[in-house]
C-alpha cells in the first residue's frame, strides 16, 4: 500500500475507505487461515471433531484459552506454539486495520501549509 508523502495533500476519501477496507480483508485473510490452521492442527492431531476444533481454535486465537483437555503430547506442544502464533497474528492483523487510520490522522497534522501562506 503506497501512502502519500508529506508534501502530499490528504488523500481523497474514497481512497482512505479503499485503503481501510484492503487493510480488514487482508487481516480477515490472515485470521482465517490462522483458523484453518488451528482446527487442521486440533482435527489431526487431537482428534476432534470440526465444530470442537473451530471452538478450540477460535478460543485460542481470541486468547482465551482452550476449552477442553488436551489429551496427547502432541496436541499439547501444537496448542502451544499456535497460542504464540496466534498472539502475533492477532497483533499484525490489529496493525493493519489501524495503519491507514493511523497515517491519515499524522498526515492530517504535517502537511505543510506553508504553501497557501
């Protein structure tokens, strides 16, 4: 995503709304394959059933926590390492719905209006 520069006007709106609406789907992209993984992960390897392991993985992503007993070790070391991916990609997924936000309300305060004087 190009961003104007400081010596650029704001951009239209139109283009702020495309910015922000490229930004939530590629962050819905991002939480859902985030899903498909988890519930591949709790489906495989702690053999639950889809609605059990979308539960888990959602949970998990959300960061609340599973909600049932993990009964493998090898289920246990996936929940695991997919709670820490999953904090990151909620992180990333959070920064890229607020970075046009974010760039639209600092460029608001340094444009130079040194020109019109």
């Amino acid at each position: 995503m190009r961003y104007e520069r400081r010596h650029e006007p704001l951009a239209p709106r139109r283009v702020f709304l495309s910015r922000v609406r490229r930004a939530c789907l590629i962050a819905l992209a991002l939480i859902t394959a985030m899903m498909l993984v988890g519930m591949s992960g709790y489906a495989l390897l702690e053999g639950m059933n889809a609605v059990d392991a979308f539960v888990n993985a959602a949970m998990i992503l959300s960061g609340m926590g599973p909600m049932g007993e993990l009964k493998t070790s090898a289920g246990k070391i996936f929940a695991g390492f997919y709670a820490l991916a999953s904090g990151l990609v909620i992180v990333a997924a959070t920064g890229l719905v607020l970075m046009p936000l974010f760039h639209r309300w600092l460029h608001a305060f340094h444009i130079d209006d040194s020109k019109g004087k």
